[in-house]
C-alpha cells in the first residue's frame, strides 16, 4: 500500500451547500433565509434579543458579590493531615505547601494553604503554611509541634482622632 492509493470512506466527506446560486440548487433566490426581516439582511448579530421583550439575562435576579480582593486558599484540615500520615503519602516532620502538592493532599489555593483545627492530630510536625487558624495552631504545639505561617494575621492599629 502506498500514501497515493490512500483515500477517504464513502460519504466521510461531504461539500458544502453553495446557497443561492438558482432555484434549481434547492437553496437559491432567499438561500434558507426565509422572507424579508432583520434576520433575512447580511451582518445581523441577535445574541440574547427577544424581540424587545426585556431578556432573560436581565429579569432574573441578581445575588451576591463577589470580593476583588478575596485570598483564594487551598483549605487542610488536620485530620486530613493525619489520615495522609497514617497512610504514608507524607512522612511526618518537616512540611511544606509545595510537599503537601506533591503529595496530592492539597489543590488549587494560588495564595497559598489556609490550616484548619477540624480533626485530631497525634504525629509531631513542623509545618509551614500561608495561614493558620488558632486552633490549628495550638493542636499542632499540642502534638509537639509547630506552626510557621508566611502571611501574619491581621493586626488593626487605633487611630488617634482630633489632633
């Protein structure tokens, strides 16, 4: 067999319907546009119109808001933490965000791992993670461990007003 001898199965192929070239072609004179009409002319774009019925898009209602400067955290929990160590994907010790992504215990968070206190922790760990709630914090120191965050917790300052 060679390359010229190659060819498509019957009906794998199929041209395109030429429109409006005659009423002998079966698509000629309106070429399947049907009688006059917006959508009859040339350069009509209608996404969403009805027909000035007030659309879709804007009688439903409108919820929520979303935060511009929301953090987006991959979110563990320490009983996920342990049920990794148990099951030896990680080795308890020292840890990082980029092991634990290793590992496939954590996905997604482009700002980094938020630790959360669900769970029980028996392993003594070190581990280092954008943020930490308290009680995550105080279960690890718990255990023997400690906690590192990269990304301190909020402090508010008290203004002085009037002078």
């Amino acid at each position: 067999m060679k390359i010229s001898d190659l060819k498509d199965n019957d009906g794998a192929r199929k041209s395109r319907m030429r429109v409006g070239r005659g009423e002998g072609s079966g698509k000629g004179k309106t070429a399947g546009r049907g009688m006059k009409g917006q959508k009859s002319r040339s350069g009509v774009a209608i996404k969403g119109f009805e027909g000035g019925q007030m659309p879709l898009h804007m009688r439903i209602p409108k919820r929520g808001f979303n935060n511009p400067f929301g953090k987006d955290y991959a979110e563990l929990n320490l009983g996920m933490l342990q049920k990794a160590i148990d099951a030896k994907k990680v080795k308890a010790g020292t840890l990082d965000e980029d092991g634990l992504r290793e590992a496939g215990i954590i996905r997604g968070g482009k700002h980094g791992v938020s630790l959360l206190a669900k769970g029980e922790l028996k392993s003594k760990i070190e581990i280092t993670v954008a943020r930490a709630s308290k009680g995550a914090v105080e279960a690890v120191e718990k255990a023997g461990g400690s906690v590192t965050q990269t990304v301190g917790p909020k402090v508010f300052k008290k203004e002085k007003r009037g002078a």
